[in-house]
C-alpha cells in the first residue's frame, strides 16, 4: 500500500507542532501516517491513548490542511513519519496542575465574594527582546468557557436584531452606529461598555465608516456573523475563546475559568493555555520565566 511521504519546511514544523499542541496530544508524529487518499491513521500501540474524538479531530484538521504539502509517493511498507519534528511536552506535571488548582478553589471557598471570581493565568518571560524580537499573538478556544458573564453586542442587519432581541442579547443597529457619527468618547465608551463585538456581514464592512478606528483600537473590532450559524452557539464561541497577545513589557495574562468551575474543567483549560502559548514561543519552554494561576482576590499558585 502507498503512503504519501509529507515533508515541511521549518515554518511548517512550526504550525504543525502547534495544531498538535493545540488539541493536546504531546505525541512524536511518527505515530501517525497519510494513506493514499490524504486520510490520517493511527500507526503504533503508543498512540492509542489518543481518545478517539481528538484524534478524529486530529486528522480532519490535517487532512484539510494547508501545511500538507505532497512531495512523493513511497512504496514501503513501514510507516512513513509526517515529520520528524518532535512536539514539545509539558514541563508542568498533572500532580503540580491539579495541586494549584484545588489550592485556588480552595481558597476561593475559603473566602467568599459578592462576585463571580475569575481566574487568570499570569505567565513570565524570558529571553525576549519586545522591540526586536516579533511580538507574538494567537487565539485558541478553550473547551470550558472562562467567562460566564463576558457580554457580546451584535452589530446586525434586521434580521440579527430581531434574533438578539428574542435571545435578550445587546445589539444595534446601523441607525443607532451612525448616531454615534464617529465621536471619540462615544465610540470609546461603546467599546468599554462591552467585552466583544460581532457584525453581520452587511455591516461589517461598514464599520470603519460608521464608529471610526475606535473599536479597533481598543482590540475589539468586530468577528463575522453569518446567517447560516447559531447566534447564541457563535457567542459562546466567543465566550471560549482567550488571546495571547505579547506587548511592550515581559508579562501577560489570560483568563482561563472562574472559580465555580470543576477541578477537571479548569484542568482542561489551564493545560490548553499553556500548551498553546508554548507553541507560540519562539524557543518554547526555553522563553518561560513563571507560570502562576490566581483568583481574582486570591493569592498566585506557582504551576512553573
């Protein structure tokens, strides 16, 4: 039986290695091959601890993926290796994980608040230079939404404001944007009021127009919402979905749950967080000064 024989240039690599990281799967690639017709398969014993819905998940990524370029086709019967670049583990155990976040939920039981405590992960660099160096950013979606109560207002055409007026969503209109007729304060205080944006595609366009770089600006210009999905499903997306975004300084930090989630739940985050901002390093773990995890009011737990 052919194999396809896929090679990747070091940008390739790179991208890869962070599609694997991404879904949590800390396994060498040689445990996995391209049959003939591009479809992934599972090739050693030791990759069967890969539950069956990752690596589903897994090969429609790769089977549709951009980064796999066809470069022969190899006759051997052996299992021919996508790449032999090697993912990256975890430096942080499972036991120092769950230690620190029971020690976060514990405290936050501890000491009740009047609000919904979020908690964020607070990472240290190393080894970076933020004027020379690329300033990183990347989104990843979580699978536990971090924020509850983050509101998103709908930018709609009619039929998304009658959706998000049904489903007591925030929204406007294109008539209530253009009675903001581009005024600083206004459109800044339309930005701080909410945590996301989303516009349909009729309006999207003309938002520049509308508010001005305001929204932009402030990092929250609107995402795509289409007509062909779930408004409330894309919102929740939203709601999932964190970004690492390095700036001037050596330090940043992302919220990952709040404390009335699970252990394992906020497990599932944290170790998602951090893997996807290792891949987004430019030395991986080598640029990792401290990871800490933290209530809002609660004390740091170190995780590195």
């Amino acid at each position: 039986m052919s194999h396809r024989c896929v090679r990747f240039r070091a940008s390739e690599q790179r991208d890869f290695a962070r599609l694997l990281e991404t879904l949590g799967l800390p396994f060498p690639t040689k445990y996995y091959k391209l049959t003939k017709d591009t479809a992934l398969e599972r090739t050693s014993e030791n990759a069967n601890d890969v539950e069956t819905s990752q690596f589903e998940e897994l090969r429609k990524k790769i089977t549709t993926s951009r980064y796999v370029r066809r470069v022969e086709i190899s006759q051997r019967k052996k299992t021919v290796p996508i790449t032999s670049y090697s993912i990256l583990g975890s430096k942080v155990s499972r036991d120092t994980l769950y230690e620190c976040v029971n020690a976060v939920l514990q405290n936050s039981q501890d000491k009740k608040r009047n609000f919904l405590e979020t908690i964020e992960l607070q990472i240290g660099l190393k080894n970076y230079d933020p004027q020379k160096d690329k300033r990183f950013s990347g989104t990843v979606k979580l699978k536990n939404i971090p924020r509850p109560k983050m509101q998103v207002c709908v930018l709609g055409d009619q039929q998304h404001c009658d959706e998000a007026k049904a489903n007591n969503i925030p929204y406007m209109d294109a008539e209530a944007l253009k009675k903001l007729n581009k005024n600083k304060k206004l459109v800044k205080k339309l930005a701080k009021k909410y945590d996301a944006f989303l516009a349909s595609e009729s309006l999207i366009k003309q938002i520049p127009r509308l508010l001005g770089p305001g929204l932009n600006k402030a990092g929250k210009f609107p995402g795509l919402l289409s007509h062909q999905e779930s408004m409330v499903g894309k919102i929740d997306e939203v709601k999932a979905t964190i970004k690492f975004q390095m700036k001037k300084v050596l330090c940043l930090s992302v919220a990952v749950g709040h404390v009335e989630m699970t252990p394992e739940e906020l497990v599932q985050n944290v170790h998602l967080s951090i893997n996807f901002l290792v891949s987004l390093l430019k030395k991986h773990w080598q640029n990792v000064r401290s990871l800490h995890i933290k209530s809002t009011m609660g004390p740091p737990q170190r995780l590195y």
